[in-house]
C-alpha cells in the first residue's frame, strides 16, 4: 500500500488527543503546512518540498535518501501515560531530530502521530543509516521525567537510498517497508539498503 494511502487508513483509528498530527483531510480543511506541536513541516508540505529537492539532488548527482522515524509502543505510551507527557516525548525527540539536522540540507517532517519524516541530504547510504543509528541511539538514551514518572523510549528507522526519479510516494514507500522490517526484527533498529548489504555479506 503506498505510504500517503497508508495514513489515510490510519485516520481510521486516530486517537483523539491534543497533541495529535492534523489528519490529511484537517490539514487540506486549514490549509495548514505546519504541525503545531512541533513547528516541523506536516505530511502535506513533506509531499511539496519533498519532490523538487529530489530532483535537485538527482541533478547534482548528490545522494540524497528518505527515512521515517517511528516511536515503538505509541499506543502503550498513550495508555500509560498522560496527554502533557506525551506531548514532552514528542517535543523531546523533534529536539533530537533538529539538533542532528542543524546547519544540513536535510528536511524534517511530522508524518503522522508517532511517526517523522526525514530526507537526508549530501549522505551516502552508510553515513545516512550511520546518521539514523546516531539518532536511534540518542533516542534511547533520554529519560522522560515527570512527578513519579521515569522512563526511556526507543525509535524504530527506515531508511531508502534515492536512486532515480520516482514519485514521491515510492520513496516514502520504500522506506515504510524497511520500517515495517525494523519493527519486525524487535523494534529500536534501523533497517536500510545499507544495513541490507552488510546482512547479506555474512
């Protein structure tokens, strides 16, 4: 199924709370671009600055690759914990995700409610997963604290090299289902072409 058709299915089984991504119909109601708890560019805006910096990289023969970021047992955070903490989870990782992006061509996106985008820029496939596994681990390593609350989070990563011109969406595509491998093989991984190679070398 491909990656935008894929959140509209989603927007079936949204939970309603604060803190969650305007749905794909909300943001085209709003015409918003932004997401308003994080200030990144929303799944609409992703799909419009996505495509010409593809093809800007394509031309300048730069590699260029698309991950999406995906928070493990989202629906468990939201059972466990309160709409104020989680919105902090969010705010936390979006912190760890610019700091990494700082000063790079890469653009960040908020997908969906527990899900970012990520288009790594000037990166080949091993320093974009070396990238993704920084982040991954960085990630993991923060500790949520609140009143009696203390815990850690992890991300699940998938990363797809852009190889030539395509829709947008097969790019988004490719890197749900090595996404859907990551969480497949125990979550808190990433999973790229990189990371397939390297497999299939030992």
């Amino acid at each position: 199924m491909p990656y935008l058709q894929s959140q509209h299915f989603r927007d079936t089984e949204r939970l309603a709370y604060g803190w969650a991504a305007p749905s794909p119909v909300q943001m085209e109601a709003a015409n918003l671009t932004a997401d308003p708890l994080t200030g990144f560019p929303n799944l609409k805006e992703f799909y419009r600055l996505g495509p010409p910096m593809i093809a800007e990289c394509l031309t300048e023969e730069t590699p260029c690759a698309v991950a999406i970021i995906d928070i493990d047992h989202f629906r468990r955070l939201n059972d466990s914990h309160s709409e104020e903490m989680v919105g902090r989870v969010l705010k936390a990782i979006a912190g760890k995700l610019s700091a990494a992006c700082a000063g790079r061509r890469h653009l960040l996106a908020r997908l969906g409610d527990e899900e970012f985008g990520l288009m790594v820029v000037g990166l080949d496939g091993a320093s974009a997963t070396a990238l993704c596994e920084k982040l991954r681990l960085e990630i993991a390593a923060m500790r949520m604290e609140g009143g009696n609350t203390d815990f850690s989070i992890t991300v699940s990563i998938g990363l797809a090299d852009v190889y030539g011109p395509e829709n947008f969406d097969n790019y988004l595509n490719a890197a749900e289902q090595f996404l859907f491998m990551a969480k497949n093989y125990g979550r808190n991984q990433v999973f790229s072409d990189h990371t397939i190679v390297l497999q299939a070398a030992d």
